[in-house]
C-alpha cells in the first residue's frame, strides 16, 4: 500500500506538503501545478486515506501528521535534569494520546536536519541563539520554543513567569518568616555560541533583595543546574564562615545537593539553615525534610506546546500569523524545608 512517504519521494516535495494537500489544506502555499502534481501520483499508486479515528476525547484525529522535538541537551543531560525531561513527556503523551507520529533529536545527534526534514511541525525544548532558530524555521515555519524567552517576541514561544515565582518564594523567606540573608544558589546555562542566557531567576532576585534591604552579596553563587554544583556551592558557603539563615535555590536539584551538604556539616534543615527549591520535581516531596519549592509546570508546558503546534500544522489559525509569547504560572508549594530564623 502506498504511503504519504512514497508520493512525496516522487513529487519531489516533503511529506507534511503532501499530507495537507491530501487533506485540501487551503491554507498551504504551493502552485497549482504541485497540487495537482501531488494528487495525480497519488491517484496513480491508488493511494488510501486513512480514515481519522476518535479518541477519548471525542476530537478526530490522524496519523498522518509528524511533529519533531529538538532537546538542547543531549540524552544524558537530559537525564540529569529531571525538569526537561518532564517538558518532553507532556509532548509526548499528548501525541500518544492524539495518534501523533514523533521524531526526538538531541543537538548531539549530528544528523538532525536530515532527521527532521519532513516533519510538519517542530517543538524545539531550551536555550537557542538566533542562528540556531532561523535554522529551525527552514526545517518548518511551524516552531515553538519552549522555556525560552526572547527580547523581542520573534518567535512562538512558551516560558514561565520567573519573575512572579520568585517574588513569591522572597516574600515567603522575608515576610511571612522574617529572614533577611537569604543566598542565591543558581546555574548558568550557555548557548551554542559560547554566551551566557539571561537568568530572570538571578536578575529578578538581586532586585528584591536591594529594594526590601535582604543581605544577599556574600551568598550568590553560580555554577550548573546540578545536584552536584548545589553540594560544592554550599560547602564553599560552609567553609567561608558566613553562613545565610535561608537558601533560595534554582533549581530542586540544586538545593536536594545544598540539604546534603548542610547535613554532612552537622546542620539542620530548616532549624539551622532554610531551603527553597524551584520546579517541584518528583523527588522533591520525598527529600529529609520534604523540600518547599516552586511548582514549576513543566509537563503541562510540553503538552501545551504539542495541542498548539498541531494546530498551527492543520492551518486553523487565522491567515496572518504573528508570533506569540506564552506564560504559564508557577505556584508556591510549601513544605518542611523552611521555618523561621534562630533569634
């Protein structure tokens, strides 16, 4: 039985251009030639539709479509860092559960262009320069980016609200608890050209402690999104002498590193020293003592990215697209890792 494959390697187009002509996708530019071209071939290797099946949702859908996903870390990073791994499952199980066809590339796989090259719409997950993203648009104008934002909205995107999830987790340190030196335990996190991304996180939590007068220079420190980096950064916290009352971490495996070192020195936590995290990975609910953190939704963020990128693939958005820059909200959830400070 002939396949949608098949008529693109004949008429010399991709197989997403032949999918939507297939599918009298008004929408699509091409000539009348190559429409006509495409259904003529289609006709001539009696190609069969396949019929749209219903899911529990009751909404038609088809196995026809491919949607690609770029991951800017490879698959051991990606291992590392639970919280990407969570943007790629809620994509993924909303393609399992729409009948979606996916192909997963990682930029250490150095064939990915050839990989991607017929998918009709492109997920791309982390960090990219602007030569990286034209590249990604010439693959498909169909692109998001996910936990990414830009300076100017360029491109689709979808991030988090940073700013307001850090205000929160301050005002629960400062406020609510009353501590006034409070460390920042980050990551930084490079793009292909060697420069550094802008940390909202950081820039967002310098501002409120110089505005609310929190002691934080002698605590900030910076080095990966790791568990691992949490533990050195706060041993050299530890051996420096000065310790905060409180830690606010930027990621939960950073601060599950932080607690493991406070407990090697014969600190407690939250008695001794307070820790936040930030993402709510699984973990986090199951750590000594059970980690207060921001929930950062990072499934729901990968499964939003795929019910919208469908749907810019099927053309039902209106003829004059604009990028658009989406964000999702964070939620504080309080748990035993903090208390307050020791009079």
């Amino acid at each position: 039985m002939a396949t949608i494959k098949d008529i693109a390697e004949k008429a010399k187009v991709s197989s997403a251009t032949v999918s939507r002509i297939l599918n009298q996708d008004e929408s699509l530019s091409v000539t009348e030639q190559t429409r006509e071209r495409v259904l003529k071939i289609a006709k001539e290797l009696h190609y069969i539709k396949k019929k749209s099946t219903s899911n529990s949702t009751g909404k038609n859908t088809s196995s026809d479509t491919v949607i690609g996903i770029f991951q800017w870390y490879s698959m051991f990073e990606e291992l590392e860092d639970p919280y990407y791994q969570s943007i790629r499952v809620g994509i993924e199980k909303y393609c399992a559960n729409h009948q979606i066809r996916v192909i997963r590339c990682f930029h250490s796989d150095s064939d990915y262009k050839d990989l991607l090259k017929d998918v009709a719409a492109l997920i791309c997950i982390g960090k990219f320069n602007e030569h990286q993203m034209k590249s990604f648009t010439s693959i498909t104008p169909n692109v998001i980016f996910l936990d990414m934002k830009t300076a100017r909205i360029q491109s689709t995107t979808i991030c988090l609200d940073f700013k307001q999830a850090v205000i929160d987790a301050l005002d629960y340190l400062s406020k609510r608890l009353g501590h006034t030196q409070i460390a920042y335990l980050g990551g930084k996190e490079y793009l292909q050209d060697n420069t550094i991304y802008f940390e909202e996180r950081k820039e967002t939590f310098i501002q409120y402690c110089e505005k609310n007068r929190i002691t934080y220079e002698p605590y900030l420190k910076e080095r990966e999104f790791s568990a691992e980096s949490g533990y050195v950064m706060m041993n050299e916290l530890i051996k420096e002498g000065n310790l905060p009352t409180a830690v606010f971490a930027a990621s939960d495996p950073i601060a599950i590193g932080a607690i493991r070192s406070l407990y090697e020195h014969g600190l407690k936590v939250p008695s001794d020293v307070s820790v936040i995290g930030f993402d709510d990975i699984s973990v986090a609910s199951f750590s000594t003592p059970p980690l207060t953190t921001i929930h950062a939704p990072a499934e729901f963020m990968g499964e939003y990215a795929a019910h919208f990128i469908c749907t810019m693939a099927k053309g039902e958005f209106l003829e004059y697209q604009v990028p658009v820059r989406l964000t999702l909200p964070c939620e504080l959830k309080i748990r035993k890792s903090c208390t307050y400070p020791k009079s």
